[in-house]
C-alpha cells in the first residue's frame, strides 16, 4: 500500500476512534535510504505527519500538523539546552547559499523553527528534496551537526502526501 492510501486509512481509523490516546502513536509509512516518514496521533486526538534522517543520538526531522504549519527539529543527545532560550543559526543545503534560522528555540535536546508559510518556506524544502546534504551551523557560520539527504526526494514526496492526508 502507497504512504498515501496508508496515511489516508489511518486518517478515517482515527476519525472513528471515539477514546483519546494516552501518549502519541506512530506509524511508519515510508522508509528509503536515510529517511523514515512517520503518521503521528498526539495524546490531544491531533494529527501530525513527520519526515526524518536518524542517526540513533541526532536527527534532523520536518514536522508537517494538520493546520500545515511546517517545524524542523535537529535532535542530539549530547545538548543539553533549558527551555525558552533561542540562537540564530543558519543552515546549507550542499552548495547552496545559507538559510537564517533567526530565534530558533533551544529546548532540551532540540533546535526547532517554525517555516513560514510563503514561498522561502517551500523553497527550503524543496532543497531539502534535492539536497544531498544539509550542515547545520552557528550564525558565523561554524559546525554544529551535519546530516545525510539520501533519499529525501523520495521522503519529501511521501511526506507531502501524508500532510495532505491529515489537513
């Protein structure tokens, strides 16, 4: 079964599941190469759809929630920020020229930024489907993680689907 026939039946599973969840659910609809793209059920009945590189201790994920706001999170196990706290940061897709990640919120284990929702919003993840690779840096430009795109056109796609599943 296609990631969009799947997302599509979880979506009318959940539309008859009367009883709220007691912790998020997911289910993995798409794996290729370097990429897992996953349906997610929030404790709350919301719905969210999220495409990810796992390297086990650090991950690099796009969120996509029913509302179609779109999040990016860089995951590691080895930061250890507060809560509430932001940097400016920035991050290249291969060759290309740099994007600013202005106010990305520092929390726990993560670095999360909101896209907006205009066309610098889609053009990003359009790089992200045709990148190869993306470095995540501090504004001035210094290395903070790296991450493999291998497979990310295919993800991007599945992951489109799935968003559109669940709006």
């Amino acid at each position: 079964m296609n990631a969009w026939k799947t997302a599509a039946a979880c979506v009318a599973l959940m539309g008859m599941a009367a009883p709220v969840l007691a912790e998020p659910r997911s289910e993995t609809l798409f794996k290729h190469k370097h990429w897992e793209v996953e349906f997610v059920t929030f404790d709350d009945g919301s719905l969210a759809c999220l495409a990810e590189v796992d390297a086990t201790t650090d991950s690099f994920t796009v969120w996509v929630y029913q509302d179609q706001s779109v999040r990016i999170q860089f995951y590691s196990t080895s930061w250890e920020f507060g809560e509430g706290d932001t940097a400016d940061l920035e991050v290249k897709i291969g060759k290309r020229s740099p994007w600013s990640l202005t106010n990305a919120e520092l929390y726990k284990n993560s670095i999360l930024f909101d896209l907006p929702d205009s066309d610098q919003g889609v053009n990003f993840l359009v790089e992200v489907a045709q990148g190869s690779r993306l470095y995540l840096r501090t504004a001035a430009g210094e290395p903070v993680m790296d991450y493999s795109l291998a497979g990310s056109s295919a993800s991007m796609s599945a992951l489109i689907d799935c968003g559109n599943a669940i709006r």
